[in-house]
C-alpha cells in the first residue's frame, strides 16, 4: 500500500534534488544522468511493485494521504487497468532518459532538462494513481507545466519557444474547462472524490458528504461536455489537435516520443475513468441519455481524427510533423473505442493504448537517431542515412510496420480486437479503420523508402549512438515479444484489468471499507 502512496513521490524529490546536485557536482553530466536514471529507476521499481500486487489480488489499492479518510482527504486508488498503464509509464519514461542523454549531451541545461523530466513523469504516474477529481486536476498541471517547458527547451530557437507557447496557451484552456466541470460536480454533488461521486450517481450511500443537491442529470451534462472538451485537448483529437504537430517538430525527439507515447494518454484514461467508473452502466434514463449523447460525440470526434490525422500524414515534409498526425490517427481510433461502452471497447482501447505507446515511442527515437546524425528534420535531407544506420533503420521498420498493424507485430492484434468491437457497433467504424490504416501506410512506406532507398543530397560522415540504439531495440523486441504473445497478454493482463474497470460498485465498496 505504501508503494502506492510513494512511487509518485520519488520522481518529483528527485527533480527538486537535482539542481543542488549538479551544483555541487560542479555540473558534472555523468552525475547528472546517474541522478535521473536512479530518480526513473526507483519509480519503476515502485510502480512494478504497484503492478505486481495490483494483479496478485482482486482487491483494489487504497492509500489515503496523512490517514484523511475519503471523500474528506486525498486518495490514491489503483486498479490494474492504472497500474497497467501506470508500469508501461514508468518503464518507457526510464529508458527515454537513457536516450536523451547522448542525444542532448552536447545540450547545455542538461540539468534543467532532467529536473522537468523527473517533474513530468511523477505528474504523469500522479494523473494515473489519484482517486480524486481535484486531485487529478493538480496533477495535470504539474504534468502539463513540465511539458510546456520542456517542449520550449531550445530557447534560443523561434519554432520551440512559439511552440511551447501555442500548446501552453490551449493547455491552460482546456485545463480550466476541466476545473470548470469540477465546480459544476461540487455544486451538485457536494464531493470530488470518484468513488464518492460515481456512489451518488448510482444511489450508493456514502459516508459524510450527504445527498446530491439539484438536477444531476442536468449538471453531469454539463460537466461531461466541460470534461470531454478538456481531455480531447489532451489527447490531441480533431478539433484540439493543433498542439501537438507544432510541439512536435519544435520539442526535443526523447520528449516528442513522450508527448505522444504517453502525455497524451492521459486524455483517454481520465475519459476511461469518468464514464466507465463515475457513469458505468446501469444508470438512470437522464443520466443514460447524457452518457449516451457523449459517447455518439466521441466515436464521431474519434473518426474525425482517424480520418484526418491519416490524410495529413501523407501531405508531410518534416518527419516528426508526420510522426504527430499518426498520433491523431491512433488516438482517434482510442476515442473510438471508449464511446462505445462495451467491455469489448475497452479491452481493445486498452490493449491499444500500450502497444501504440511503446510502437510511438520506438518510431520517434528512431527518427531521432537520424535526425541527430544528420541534423535535419526534412525528409529529403535524410535520404539514404538508413543504409549507414542499420540499427536505427530496423528499429523504423519494426515501429512502423507495427502501426500499420502488419501481422506478427503487436499492433495487429489490438487492431483487430478494435475491428471486432467497431463490428458490434457499426460496419462504418470498420471501415474507418481500415481505410485510414491504409492511407497511413502510404505515407510510413514514403518514409522508409525515402531513408533507405532514397539517395543523400550529400554525402555524410554518419554513425549510429550505441545508447541510443540499444533503446531502440529494446523497444523494437518488446513491439515483436507482444505481437507473438498476444493472446496471452489479452487473456493475462488486458481482460483481467478491464473486467475491474467496468465494476464500478468494486471501486466504490474497496474505498468504503478503509
């Protein structure tokens, strides 16, 4: 239970150390980097050990911050879907550091980088922990803050710091839009504590915060839409995804794999969260039409950006710009899923959100290898540099044949978990699928023609970085070790974690009996 309430922590005391600790190491990078690696370190052992027990037990974790008892204090409240999502973070988070050391060391502010890298990840491992709706607005600033700055880490180039200011300016928004919508669910339902509030929803008694007050069915509409307009900010879905092909091109390529590996997935699961644990099924007929009308508003937003984020991939020059709308294309499909309300929806929503982080993750470290070896983002200056980096160039490969959803690699099985519940709902939603699948591979069949066919406009004395393609292909055996096992991950770790997300009354009752 303590690791449950520590493994935040550890990340964030590591940020605020770390300043004195290049101080008073005289700057000294390889202490830098031992300092972040052990800060990342630790909250992966945490958080494994969080995973661990999550699945050892069908109890739900409860930590309740200085013994205040919910909904009067802070609490964390782990579930395995969170821990799931909650150990993919941290492990992705902890190799990403050893990536962006040989890829920044030539950087200044190393130490400014990994202090607001440390700050990012304990907001993250915060966002997915937190059994408060307050508490979760909180960590979203602090998760958001530290991706500000770090998209805006180049300060002395124009693109980074009008970048980092656009994705600040439509963060703050969607942020109060969210803070919005948690003064309309106190108003109405007197508590901001999830179990509490989805108790209320359901007619469960809860201890000390009371009744509902006023029209719920009206003001649960209110905040749904106030919330759904926040987190599609966050999740970078048509019509909020105009941040991330900017913050893209202009981050740091480690931060830009984050961003889109895991920063936006904190839009799908607070969505996850709300209308499968505060308004899981059965509900009132009011509440079943607001829920209804907002899960029909997310398939349609979520095919938006499938459709969009597919046609825009293939009309770009700059790789990374083109990395970013296939982030649209896959957090659509997301989107997709969870408005359907099924079971079925959410095991495949689930199962696509870690194989898309990790594929992501991989595509973008990839490109940043050449990117760093060539010094260029466009892709005709990158023509041929794969022939020289053949590490590097099947790390892209593997990445993106993955996405594409080429069987035996792991995307392919999640996709069809996605086709088989899209089915259930509508042939249409197949199709969408499927058809932006296929626009999409046109353009990452571009760009792996172009970097490995493709001849250079100049010849370049270019090498691959050992660290940085031993990430790579870590990452690009873990994509192939999935896609082998897939049937066994689904049945071991997906459905399990699912099957709990859709008890709600199992979220409730473990909170009320601490």
């Amino acid at each position: 239970m303590n690791c449950v309430g520590l493994t935040p922590v550890i990340p964030i005391v590591f940020a605020f150390a770390l300043p004195l600790v290049s101080l008073l190491s005289g700057g000294n990078k390889k202490v830098v980097l031992f300092h972040a690696l052990l800060g990342t370190g630790l909250a992966l052992i945490g958080t494994f050990k969080v995973f661990e027990t999550a699945y050892s037990s069908n109890a739900l974790l409860v930590y309740s911050f200085g013994k205040w008892i919910a909904p009067v204090g802070i609490v964390y409240e782990v579930e395995r879907l969170n821990a799931l999502i909650a150990l993919l973070t941290a492990s992705l988070m902890f190799l990403i550091a050893i990536y962006s050391y040989h890829y920044l060391e030539k950087e200044g502010s190393l130490e400014w980088y990994y202090t607001l890298y440390l700050g990012l990840e304990a907001g993250l491992l915060g966002v997915l922990f937190t059994g408060d709706a307050f508490n979760l607005f909180v960590m979203l600033e602090v998760t958001s803050v530290a991706a500000y700055a770090l998209v805006m880490f180049y300060r002395d180039r124009g693109d980074s710091v009008v970048a980092g200011f656009k994705y600040s300016m439509i963060g703050a928004v969607g942020t109060t839009m969210y803070f919005l919508a948690l003064g309309v669910y106190y108003g109405a339902f007197g508590t901001l504590n999830i179990a509490d509030l989805s108790a209320k929803i359901h007619g469960i008694s809860f201890q000390i915060s009371g009744s509902p007050m006023g029209n719920i069915v009206l003001a649960s509409g209110i905040a749904l839409a106030l919330t759904l307009w926040a987190f599609a900010v966050k999740a970078a879905i048509v019509p909020n995804h105009f941040w991330l092909p900017e913050a893209h091109p202009a981050a740091p390529t480690p931060i830009s794999a984050i961003l889109s590996g895991l920063v936006v997935n904190i839009g799908v699961y607070a969505m996850i969260r709300f209308l499968y644990t505060v308004y899981g099924a059965p509900l009132t007929p009011g509440l079943a039409h607001v829920v209804t009308l907002l899960s029909t508003i997310l398939i349609v937003l979520g095919a938006a950006s499938a459709l969009f984020g597919a046609l825009m991939m293939n009309v770009q020059k700059d790789i990374k710009r083109l990395i970013a709308y296939s982030t649209i294309m896959h957090m659509g499909y997301l989107f997709m899923a969870i408005g359907l309300g099924t079971q079925l929806g959410l095991q495949a929503a689930l199962f696509h959100l870690i194989n898309h982080a990790i594929a992501k993750a991989l595509l973008f470290l990839a490109a940043g290898a050449f990117i760093h070896a060539v010094g260029s983002r466009n892709l005709d200056e990158l023509a041929g540099v794969g022939r020289k980096m053949p590490l590097a160039s099947f790390s892209l490969a593997v990445s993106s044949f993955a996405l594409v959803g080429v069987p035996p690699l792991n995307i392919f099985f999640s996709k069809l978990l996605l086709f088989n519940a899209f089915m259930e709902k509508s042939i249409g939603l197949a199709l969408i699928l499927l058809l932006s699948s296929i626009i999409a591979l046109i353009a990452y069949v571009r760009v792996f023609y172009v970097i490995w066919f493709g001849k250079p406009q100049k010849e370049a004395n270019v090498k691959e970085q050992l660290s940085m393609s031993f990430v790579c292909l870590l990452l690009a055996v873990a994509i192939i070790l999935i896609g082998l096992t897939a049937p066994m991950f689904v049945n071991k770790f997906i459905i399990p974690a699912s099957s709990q997300t859709v008890n709600y009354g199992l979220y409730i009752y473990s909170l009320l009996k601490t």
